[in-house]
C-alpha cells in the first residue's frame, strides 16, 4: 500500500497541509469558492481557470484566492 506525502503549501499566507500531488481545483472546491468570482493566483502567477484541473501542488508554492467585489 502507498503511503500518500503530505506537503505544506501558503493559501492565502496560511500554511495549510495537503497531500502531494493534489490539483488546484480540488483546493478551490474544497474551499467551495465559486470560480467564476475569484481570480487564482500560483506563486505569482495568475492561472488560466480551464487549466486548474490539470495543475498538480507542490511543496511551498504560494496559493492567493482573489474575492472579486462589485460596488459603484
């Protein structure tokens, strides 16, 4: 049996501790956060939200979920 690797990544300036390998739209589902509000950034990098399911985490990268927020 495989044991599954924790690793320790920022989301939002909190460490959080997930198993290695897991997709960033887990996270954001996880978190159930509606996508099409928030802008997705991967260590300093906006993220294209079709390729979310296809991003794997890794040790210490740096997750900032943006809160979009109407107002005049």
């Amino acid at each position: 049996m495989k044991k599954i690797k924790k690793i320790k990544i920022k989301l939002n300036g909190k460490v959080k501790t997930v198993n290695e390998n897991l997709k960033i739209i887990h996270v954001i589902k996880n978190l159930k956060i509606p996508i099409k509000k928030v802008a997705i950034e991967l260590n300093h990098v906006i993220l294209d939200k079709k390729k979310l399911s296809s991003i794997n985490l890794k040790k210490n990268d740096k997750i900032e979920i943006v809160h979009f927020i109407g107002g005049g």
